[in-house]
C-alpha cells in the first residue's frame, strides 16, 4: 500500500512538474504583460536558488547564510563580463564556479559541523562577505551604491525579452534535470544515507566529509548561478544581496514545498510568489508577511512534508474514512 501511495506520489509530481514547465513555455503568449513575465522570470531564478539550497539539505547540512553564494557567483560573473567583454551567458557559469570554489573553503572549515551549527557558521559568514564588499573592495565592487551589470542581452536586439525569458527558462530546466540525476545517482544514495545515519552510512563505506563537501560544492555553485542570473537580468548591483532576507527565501520556498524533495522548491517558490505578488497588487505590503508567516505555520503544522504531500494526504484520509464507513455497514 505504501509503494503504491509512492507511485502515485511520484506520477502527480511528474505529471504536475511538466504542466509548470508548460505554462511557463506559453506564458508570455497568455499574457503580454512585462511585470508579469518579469514575475515569472524571477521567480525561475529563485526556483533554482531553492533547489540549490534543498540539495544541501539533502544531504543532511542546513544554511542560513546562501545568499553569500548567490551574491558571490552575482559579482564574480558582473566583474568578469565588465572587464572582459566576455557575454553574460559564459561569465554566469564562471561566477558560479567561483561561488562553487569559495563553497569548498567554507566546507573544508566547517563541513564536520552538525546541521544548525553549520547552518550559523554560513550565517556569519554572509554577513562578513557583505562587509567586505562595503568596505575593502569598495573600488571594485562600488560599495553601497553598487555597479551596473552587464545585461544578458542588448535591450537594442529585437525582442531581447522573450529571448532573455527562455533562456532563463531553459538554465531552470537544466538545473532541475541535474539535480534529479544527481539524486538518483550512487552520489545522491549517498547523501540520503548520511542523512539518515551517519555512523550507517560511515559502516557501508561512505566517507561524510567526502560527500558532504561535495554537496556544499554543488549548491553553492547552484545558488551561483542563480544570483549571476538575476542580476544580468536586472542590470545593476548591490551588496544588498548579500542581505538576510536573500538567505531565508530559499528556505521558505522549500519547507512550504516540500523538503528533501525534488519538486518541493518548484512548488514552493511558484505558490509563494503568486501569494506575494498577488497580495502586493491588492495593496498589502507589510501585511503579507503575516499572512505568508500563517500560510508558512499552517503548512509546518498540518503538512510537515510540504504542498507536494498534499495528494498523499487527501488519498489516505479518504481510504480511512472509506474503511471506517465499510467496517460501520458491516456491524449493522
């Protein structure tokens, strides 16, 4: 009974995973809007910095710090495209491997840490890179007022927003099918094993330190690509995305979502955003942190494995009220 709640768990999250991708292909055919495709293509961005951040998770280690890496693979791509002429669409991938670089320093230096000491220690350390930004590399970085980015595409090519928009699309895409391999491969084995059971896992052969590095790695470099995204997407930026709120939105997305899961962070960032978003046009700024901090309690209290646990939920209580209804026909 259980496998079959799973497959059928694993068909709507499929099935549910390529109508998002769908509407995402046709929505700037639904809608001309400019806000509303700029919505959506933040909000790709921000399904990849979630994702990034769940992966680490995965693996049994929390951050509360991510926006280091966001911002970090942001100004290595800015810098590199600004100085070199090279095209944002290389320069995004070389910043991450910047991000994915100063991930493995931090990991070397911490990575035997439990959970939510790490999870502090990536905290600091987001603070301290913003600081640095503000002050020591204030004639490269511009300090507080901040530097222009290089755009993804000229805004003199025809059409450069639609062009922007499936490219930004596709990078998702591509991120998400990755991450899955990397899950379903012996290294994603691996990380499920570590979470579970440390000392288990050490029993089987794996090394924690190993893998866990490894993980730091790859969602930093995630989470790199992320933020290089966005900002040549908006055009200018500030060490104010280095900022806490940057390292906790990820986090929301996910536990909303689904923690641990691939789908999670696409189903947490997609539901978010419009909560958010649609709230702002009625008007409710500051109110739309209390009402996305009850959504946030509800889900934790009610649905611990997030949103996407939803048709598992509804599935079970409905064969147990069916039970219950059969077992009272039979006593009459």
């Amino acid at each position: 009974m259980a496998m079959d709640l799973n497959l059928k768990r694993d068909t709507l999250v499929r099935y549910g995973t390529l109508a998002v991708i769908g509407i995402a292909v046709v929505a700037p055919f639904l809608s001309g809007n400019l806000y509303i495709i700029n919505v959506i293509t933040l909000m790709l961005i921000f399904i990849i910095f979630a994702s990034a951040w769940n992966l680490l998770a995965y693996s049994g280690q929390g951050s509360l710090g991510h926006a280091a890496f966001f911002g970090i693979g942001a100004y290595a791509s800015t810098l590199i495209a600004a100085k070199s002429g090279i095209s944002p669409y290389v320069t995004i991938f070389l910043g991450a491997a910047v991000a994915a670089f100063i991930g493995i320093l931090i990991g070397l230096t911490c990575v035997r840490l439990k959970e939510w000491f790490l999870a502090m220690v990536t905290f600091g350390f987001a603070i301290i890179v913003q600081t640095i930004t503000v002050s020591l590399l204030t004639p490269i970085t511009g300090g507080w007022d901040g530097i222009a980015s290089p755009r993804l595409l000229s805004p003199d090519i025809y059409g450069y927003q639609l062009i922007e928009y499936y490219s930004i699309l596709a990078i998702t895409i591509a991120c998400i099918v990755f991450i899955y391999y990397v899950i379903r491969s012996r290294v994603g084995l691996a990380f499920s094993a570590i979470r579970e059971n440390e000392l288990e896992a050490r029993a089987a052969g794996i090394d924690p330190v190993k893998y866990r590095l490894l993980a730091f790695a790859l969602s930093a470099y995630l989470a790199g690509v992320a933020g290089a995204l966005e900002i040549h997407h908006i055009g200018y930026i500030t060490p104010e995305i280095f900022g806490v709120d940057l390292s906790f939105w990820p986090v929301t997305y996910v536990i909303l979502g689904g923690l641990g899961t691939l789908a999670g962070p696409i189903v947490g960032t997609v539901v978010l955003t419009i909560i958010w978003d649609g709230l702002k046009l009625f008007g409710l700024t500051f109110g739309r942190y209390i009402i996305v901090g009850v959504l946030l309690i509800l889900v934790i209290i009610f649905l611990p494995k997030g949103l996407v646990d939803i048709p598992t939920t509804i599935q079970k209580r409905w064969k147990q009220d069916t039970k219950g209804k059969n077992q009272y026909d039979l006593k009459d």
